[in-house]
C-alpha cells in the first residue's frame, strides 16, 4: 500500500486502518521503541488539565463512535 492508496481512501477506512495499525504495535513485544520528548510533554499538559478541571475524560469506546461519526462527511 502506498501513500496514493491511503490518501485515496475515505475517512472512515484510514480511521479502521489506523485503529489496526494501533492494535498491531500494541500487540509486538519488542518495546524498544522510545516515545518521543514530545509525548511525554502532551500527557503532561493532559493530566495538568484534568487536574485543573478544564479537560475531561471520554470512553475510548464512545471517543471511536465519535470520531466514526464524525468523519461520515
């Protein structure tokens, strides 16, 4: 697959593609793979705004319906 093919792909199908793609990296048991500076810096600003009341937690099941839903254009 090349980056024509998934650029030519609808929303919904990148989304499924990803979502697999996730679930395959989640799966190998070689996590010698280090997260990027930048990562680390993201979930601290999450966790900052949880803490402070301005950001809010969502179901992963509910936040894929939602992004599903969302790219139905």
């Amino acid at each position: 697959m090349t980056t024509a093919d998934i650029a030519a792909m609808p929303v919904a199908e990148k989304l499924k593609l990803m979502e697999a793609l996730w679930d395959s990296l989640n799966a190998q048991t070689d996590k010698d793979v280090e997260s990027p500076a930048w990562h680390e810096a993201a979930l601290q600003q999450a966790e900052d705004d949880l803490t402070a009341g301005t950001a809010s937690l969502v179901d992963w099941a509910e936040a894929k319906d939602s992004l599903r839903k969302s790219s139905r254009v």
